[in-house]
C-alpha cells in the first residue's frame, strides 16, 4: 500500500507540474477544447486514484474541479481568469497535499472548502459573465483567493527514484546501437583476417555489452503481479462502495512484461476493472432475477502468446448494451443514425471506445463520465496494442488486451520471402526444414496446403501468399518453418529463405502497420535496413489456418513392428573405480558430481559418502579401498528413483550410447543384469533394481508408528549401553520397562534368559537373549545376544506376529 | 496567430505544415516495404537507429488507386514527425520553403475535392498562392480512422 501512495503521489506531482501550463494555456486560449480535456482528465485520474488509496480530501477537491471543468466542456461557462485561478488554487492545494503525504506530515483541514466554494463561485460568475455585462466577470475577478505560503517541501526520503521513461528510453536505445554497431564489427572481423589479439579483445567487449545488456533488460522485466497488485483492493473497495460482492481471479501473475508497459497497461486495466464493477456486475438483486449468481465474477488473467501479452478481463455482469451505446453515439451527434445502421455488430460494439461516450445512467465517483474507453484504447494503441471486446449480452463481457513484448531484445531469425527480409522471433520456431527434405510431403488441395512431415500433418501456408507480394524465383529449394502460433498448434510457414540468426532489438511498429495483423513489431538489423517482426499467431489468423495437428496412421505395420524391436535407451557408459566397463541407465543418473575423496567412508560394511552435511549411501559394491590413494576427488553418478538416493563412484564416465532394451546377453550376477556390445566391446549393464535395492535405508526415526522395543532391565550395563543403541540405529524406538507406560500391542519385550517374563505380556511378543553362544537346549527359542543378524530378526519377526495380532 | 510553416506539396497540391510537428525532413533512399499494411505506407525508414514509418501522403489523400510503384518513393523528401510515440515520415512531393507568415489562417473557400475534405480546414496565403494549412497529427489520425471505420 505504502509503495502505491508514493507512487500515486510521485505521479500527481509529476502532472501537476505540466498541468500548470496547460492551465496558463488554456487561459490564454479558452477555446482549446484539448487543453480542456488534459485538464480534465487529470482531476478524473487523481479522483479515481484517490478514491480506492482513501484519501477523501484529494477526492473532495479534484471531484469539485472535475465538475466545473465538465460542465465548461458541456459548453456551460467559459474558462476565463478567475475560473482557472481557482483551479490552480485547487491543484496548488493537491500539491501542498501530495508533500505532506510524502512527508507524512498531516495539513491542516482548514479552507479546503473555502477553495471548492470559491471555484464554484467562479464559475457561476464565468457562466453568468457570457450574457451578462462585464462588471459582473470583473467582480468575479475580485474574489480573493487564499494564498498559502510557498509549500515546503518535506524531508521524506523515499528509498526508489523516478527515472523519466525518456531516459530510460535513451539508455535502451543506446544499447540498442551498441548491440548493432558490436554486431557489425563481429560482422567485419568475420570477413576479414583479423589477427587473435583484436579478436579476444572484442570477445571482451562483446561479453560487457552482453552483460550491460541482461541487465537493462533485467531492470525493464517486471512481474505481472505488480500490475495485479492495487486490484483486489480496489474490488473490495469498489463493491463494498456499490454493495455488490465479487469473487475476484487473479490469475499468471507470474508472466513477466516489459516494465514500460507494465505501467502503460496499469491505467487502461483499471479503468476496464472499475467500469467491470460499477458498469458491469448488477447489484445482487439484479443478479438474483436474472438467475446468476449473487457474488459476480471478474476473472483478470494474463499471459504471454508468442510476443506479445494478452491480458484478459472477464466479467458475467450484463454485458454492454448496444443498443444504448448506438443511441447515445446518434443522440450525442458524433454519428448520424444512417452510419450506424450500416455498421455490422461488432463495430457497433466499438463504438464504446468514441470518445466523449459515457452509457452510465448516472455519474458515480467511480466511473461514467465519458472518459474512459477512449482513453483506454488510446494509451492500449500507444505501446502497439490491440484491445478487443467480446460481448456476451446478459451474461458477461470480456476485454482482450493484447500488449507487445517490445522494447526488448529477443533473438530472432531473418528471413527472406518474395525479395523482403522478414524476423521472426527465433522462440516462435521450433523446427527449419527445406522443401526437398525426404520427410516432407506438401499436399495442396483445393488451395490449400498441407504438410506432412515425419507422420504429422500441418496446416502450410507460404508467407508471400499472406502478405499478398509474389514470390521470386530461387535457386533452391524453399525452407519450411514449424512455427508455434498463439493457440500452441503449430503450423508451417513456408519462406524463400532462412538468411541468418541474430540479436533484434523490438521496437514498437507504428499502429498503422500494426493494423495488418501479422506483425508483432519492427527492427533494426546492423545492416541498417529495417525490419519487420512477424506476428507467428497474427499470421496464422490472417491466413485463416484450422489449427490442427494429428498423427498419421502408419500404412506400414511392419515398420511399427520393427521399431519395436529396435526400441532403445539412452545409457551412459563408464568405467568402474575397479576397471570394469559397465553400462547404466541415463535416466536413473540425476547428475555426475566430483567429491572430495575424505568425503567417503565405510563403516560396518557399509560406505556412505558425505554431501552437504548428510550422508548418502555408496553403492553396495563399493569398497573405499578402491579409490586410488593419490586422489584428491571421485567422481560419482547421483542416482535417484524418486525414493531412494545414492552415490555410485565411478573412475571416469566414457560416453552416452543409444542402447536396445533388450540385452545381447541377460547373464544376473550381484549389480550386473547382463551384457551388452558397444562397438564391439562387451560391456556389463548395471541391474538397476539390484543397484537400489542394495541401498542401505537410512533409519526413519521421525515417523511416529516406529516399533517400540520395550527393554526390561535398565540397571543392567549391556542392555544400557550396548543393546539399546543397536536396536536405536536399527530403526527402533527403545522404551525402558519402568517407564513403558501404557503398552501397545505391538511391543516387542526383550529379556535376557535369567529374567522371568512379566505375565501380561504374551510369550509371542518376547524375544530372548543369552550370553552363551549355543542355546541351551532344544526347547531354548533365545537369541545369542551376540548375534546381530538374528537378534534383529527375532525382534522384527516378533513385532510382525504382534502386528498380525 | 503567426507562425513558421514548412511550405511542401502533396499530389501536387501546396500545402503548409506547422513547424512545431516537424522534427526534420530527410531525404529517402530505399525502403522497405511493409506488406499487408495499407497502401499508403510507403514502408520503414532508418534514420540512424530510428525506424521512421513512411507514409505516402499523395497516396492517402488520393486514395489507394494513387499510382506508386516500389522504388517511387526514392529522393523524396519526408517530413519527420513523432505522433502518438511513434515516429513517421509524411513523403511528400516536394518541399519549397520554410517561412514565417504572419497572417491568420483563412477559412477555405470554395468545394473542395472529396480527397483532401477531411484533411484541409483552413487556407494560408504565401508567395501569391494558397496552401492547405495541415496538422500531421489530424493528417494521421484521420486515416487511422479511416481504416478503423
């Protein structure tokens, strides 16, 4: 919140600033209906800003300068001296305010109203002052204006700086040259025999500007989040202040936008959200009787389609009215009834974007006083965006905006086609083939083409037909691109030639341009002709493509059942630290990592190694003994099957082979499932299932459901010290016999032989040691205590028998 | 009100610019044409590392049957403008002269062709003859409009 303040506050300084002269100006010229507007439209914003930041005395004075500035727009009263003294008297009043709320630093309440009944007096004397003599307007001039002292400004300091958008705009544009001008030396070195020297010093330089350039890119991206940010406040403000609920969706705020239009896009949206509120969803009673849900629904989403970003609001209020948005453009004189009969459905829709067009029924604080959708389309329009509407009548309205990823730099692909160079952002093609390819087959039919490559079938479509130029004639066959549009099925384009790879800078095509469809924006390439960015979706639309993508069926069976046979896994060959050459499974290998060789150790037969503070089981086989002395490092393959971990020391890794599934030769023994011919060598494969199963499971002690060993004598010293941590590290939750309390029926009780069993217990549960190495005679069931192997088992057979009971 | 105009011709017709839209004028060389986009853009300019959108003003008054080949365009002057944050160049015929009139604007007398109805709104006197007074801004805006409707 605090950070939308300060933002509000910076911004309203900034345009007061400007707005002064353009107060002056329209002073001097009351006629300039522009400067009006500007005006205007500022007290609208700082209104509508105000109003959901709560700050009611902003709200109070730029809604009072609002209304008279209207009603001179409506042709009531003329904008004479004294009318725009108080208005600069009202803004120099916001500025006082702003400084105070950057400061934090209260103004006192004292003639705010003084001010707002001053500008009303003003105006009713300018509106008089057109029929009336001239005295009346010269005493309207009289009227003192309270002066404040000069406003001080206060000493909050706020942790961001503002950086005008031009000189951000410089910075771009001059990395932007940089990348040409390093692009056309790489160009120059290229052709010529530079000597080594020169070459690693413009490696060196190409990496700065590389470096200088992520990182003005960096500070250009931002998350779509923060375009979301002031919005469910907003909503929540908005319907509490209507008394309508809305369930509000926010979703891809992870999609990441040019800053710029971040900010460019912030204004249109909350207008489109505001209006999707006040003008939109009914109120419930409203909703009640057309059967819809009380709580309304506004789905805001964004996300990114090639290169630009869509940004979606849907509502399922009421939908627009064309009807009323026809008569209120005829009523308002901007189109004759005759036009508008002639316009299809759609452009009737759009005529919500004439401005000065308002279909609300009654002015509110929040929205509908014309300003707006024209407002919003312009600023959409400037940063070469498209807005559309989808109008469902009754039953909701959705707004597309669809804003350009431009400004940016992306990697492009330069194509040629009918003699033109065309780029295409390269992240927008998956594949480039030529038209003689073996697997391609071009089928036209009916004038349309289609394309086949390996079993897939594509809708085709050749560039020159879409931008309607002929095509010339070439030595060579033409390329295929599969291209990813904006609905994800890909199709194939087909151009002249693909010329080249190279770093684009986007900028912005002129919207003229942009009115074809199929661009996404312009560039220029370090050979200083310019360029322009083709819109892959854009294309596919214009020419109309059904976007669909299928599997052939395969004529041939046989070849299906071959493939079978030939079926194959990727296996990374490599040597063992004990010299074999063994294969493994690629996918089982999570990553191959150099450790440190102190990291491992083998204890108890077992080998674990060391990785960041946890210990992670060796393969079985593995004996530390192996790793040669002098090494300093092991390499190990990390294998993980989602459950169990563990690390494989290996000598060194050999290559990656493309392997049948089926063995040359299935041989099992310990790690090894068989044998394979690589290039002539025999090489064991590794049996992945015996691999993991020989892993030691680490001892899980914080599951709750552990087994509890119930240990009867703590005085004595073996038990204490020797058996309870056995059956610890064994995984086994040790309780002493006094301390038991409440038994469970899974318990398992371990005597030593002298003892007598406690008569609760049930002998099944009862596993007996002795000191002695023979059992004492046939009948004695005890475990020589000495017997690791066996007392584990006798405690886990035990416990199973107490489970199943 | 006076001021300093930019004195060129479109379809051979004299016309004035307002010098406070003008960034420069530049001479074409070869451009590259922008396909698909209507007909009077005459395609894109580089100017250093500005791509100016060239708009072929005789085209646009005149209406798409204007005959302009590729490679019509070369040493023409264009007048260079920044409307609406992009930048364009208007090509015109020719460009005569740069003067300060100090006499108002006229209204137009006479009918006027339906070409140049939407563009022309008032008359400036100079050398003896008659200019439409044009803004590149409504010039620009009118035919994006156009195209819209």
């Amino acid at each position: 919140m605090d950070e939308l303040l300060s933002e509000f506050v910076a911004e309203t300084q900034e345009s007061l600033e400007a707005l002064a002269n353009v107060a002056v100006a329209l002073e001097a010229d009351p006629s300039d209906r522009k400067l009006l507007d500007e005006l205007f439209r500022f007290f609208h914003t700082v209104k509508g800003s105000c109003g959901f930041l709560n700050l009611p005395r902003f709200e109070r004075l730029s809604h009072a300068a609002e209304d008279v500035l209207s009603d001179i727009r409506a042709g009531e009263g003329a904008p004479d001296a004294a009318t725009i003294t108080a208005v600069l008297a009202v803004m120099d009043r916001i500025a006082e305010l702003c400084m105070a709320v950057d400061s934090g630093t209260s103004l006192p309440d004292t003639n705010d109203d003084e001010l707002i009944e001053m500008l009303r007096h003003c105006h009713r004397m300018a509106g008089v002052a057109i029929s009336a003599p001239e005295g009346l307007a010269v005493a309207a001039d009289e009227v003192p204006i309270p002066q404040n002292g000069a406003p001080v400004r206060g000493a909050g300091t706020s942790r961001t700086i503002r950086l005008p958008l031009t000189l951000i705009d410089q910075l771009m544009n001059g990395v932007s040259d940089m990348v040409l001008a390093r692009n056309e030396v790489a160009r120059k070195l290229r052709t010529s025999d530079a000597d080594p020297e020169l070459e690693t010093a413009f490696e060196r330089l190409s990496g700065c500007i590389a470096d200088m350039r992520d990182s003005i890119s960096k500070t250009r991206m931002q998350r779509v989040e923060r375009l979301f940010m002031a919005i469910p406040r907003m909503a929540r403000d908005l319907g509490r202040e209507l008394g309508k609920s809305i369930d509000l969706v926010l979703e891809g705020g992870e999609v990441e936008m040019d800053r710029e239009m971040v900010e460019m896009v912030v204004d249109p949206l909350t207008h489109i959200v505001r209006n999707a509120i006040d003008h939109g969803i009914e109120a419930p009673a409203q909703r009640r009787e057309a059967g819809k849900p009380e709580t309304g629904s506004l789905v805001i989403s964004a996300r990114q389609s090639g290169s630009q970003i869509v940004i979606e609001v849907a509502d399922d209020g009421r939908g627009i009215n064309v009807d009323a948005v026809t008569n209120k453009v005829i009523s308002a004189g901007l189109m004759t009834a005759q036009d508008v009969a002639q316009l299809n459905e759609q452009a009737k829709l759009d005529l919500i974007f004439t401005p000065g067009l308002s279909t609300a029924q009654a002015i509110t604080s929040i929205s509908g006083r014309g300003v707006g959708m024209d407002i919003v389309r312009a600023n959409v329009e400037r940063i070469g965006g498209v807005i559309s509407l989808a109008n469902d009548p009754g039953r909701g309205l959705t707004i597309t905006m669809r804003v350009p990823l431009t400004l940016t730099i992306i990697p492009g692909l330069i194509l040629n086609a009918g003699g033109l160079n065309f780029a295409i952002p390269r992240t927008a093609v998956v594949e480039i083939l030529h038209s003689n390819n073996p697997t391609v087959t071009v089928a036209e039919l009916g004038g349309g083409l289609t394309a086949t490559i390996r079993d897939m079938r594509y809708s085709m479509v050749d560039l020159e037909d879409v931008i309607n130029i002929p095509k010339v004639d070439q030595i060579g066959p033409r390329s295929l691109m599969i291209v990813r549009s904006a609905s994800g099925k890909p199709f194939i384009l087909g151009v002249g030639t693909v010329e080249n790879h190279e770093e684009l800078v986007i900028r912005p095509a002129a919207p003229v341009v942009m009115a074809a469809g199929i661009y996404a924006g312009m560039t220029l390439p370090d050979n200083g002709q310019p360029m322009l960015l083709l819109d892959a979706g854009g294309i596919a639309q214009a020419a109309e493509l059904p976007l669909i993508a299928e599997h052939v069926e395969r004529e041939d069976r046989g070849v299906a059942a071959v493939d079978e046979a030939t079926e194959t896994f990727a296996a990374l060959r490599f040597i063992e630290l004990t010299g074999e050459e063994r294969v493994i499974r690629l996918a089982l290998v999570d990553r191959v990592e150099d450790i440190p060789a102190h990291c491992f150790s083998s204890v108890g037969g077992v080998s674990h190694v060391s990785v960041a503070d946890r210990l992670v089981a060796c393969a079985a086989h593995f004996e530390a003994a192996n790793i040669p002395g002098d090494s300093k490092e092991v390499t190990c393959l990390r294998i993980r099957d989602g459950a169990r971990e563990l690390c494989y020391p290996i000598a060194s890794i050999v290559d990656i082979h493309e392997l049948p599934a089926k063995l040359d030769m299935s041989a099992r023994y310990g790690m090894v499932a068989g044998v394979v011919l690589i290039e002539g060598h025999q090489v064991e494969a590794i049996d992945s299932l015996a691999l993991l199963a020989g892993v030691h499971e680490p001892s899980d002690q914080s599951e709750g459901t552990s087994v509890r060993c119930v240990i009867a004598d703590q005085a004595d010293s073996w038990n204490r010290e020797i058996l309870a941590p056995l059956l610890v590290q064994a995984g086994y939750e040790v309780v002493w016999g006094h301390q038991s309390g409440a038994s469970r029926p899974d318990d398992v009780l371990v005597l030593t032989s002298a003892e007598a069993s406690p008569l609760e217990v049930q002998p099944d549960a009862v596993v007996r040691l002795r000191s002695k190495s023979q059992p004492g005679g046939p009948d004695d069931q005890s475990v020589y205590r000495y017997d690791r192997d066996a007392l584990l088992s006798a405690i886990s057979s035990a416990h199973e028998r107490r489970g199943a009971a | 009100m006076s001021g300093l105009y930019l004195f060129a011709r479109i379809a051979g017709t004299p016309v004035a610019i307002c010098t406070d839209e003008v960034e420069a004028v530049v001479r074409l060389k070869e451009l590259s044409p922008a396909p698909g986009a209507p007909p009077y853009v005459a395609g894109l300019f580089a100017v250093r590392s500005r791509v100016l959108t060239i708009i072929n003003a005789a085209a646009l008054v005149a209406g798409s049957d204007n005959d302009c080949r590729p490679g019509c365009e070369e040493g023409h002057f264009a007048v260079v403008c920044e409307i609406g944050g992009h930048s364009y160049g208007i090509m015109v015929d020719s460009v005569d002269d740069i003067q300060t009139i100090d006499t108002a604007p006229l209204p137009i007398c006479g009918r006027v062709s339906d070409a140049w109805q939407p563009y022309a709104k008032t008359v400036i006197e100079h050398d003896g003859s008659a200019h439409f007074i044009l803004s590149m801004t409504d010039f620009l805006e009118s035919c994006l409009y156009a195209q819209a409707a």
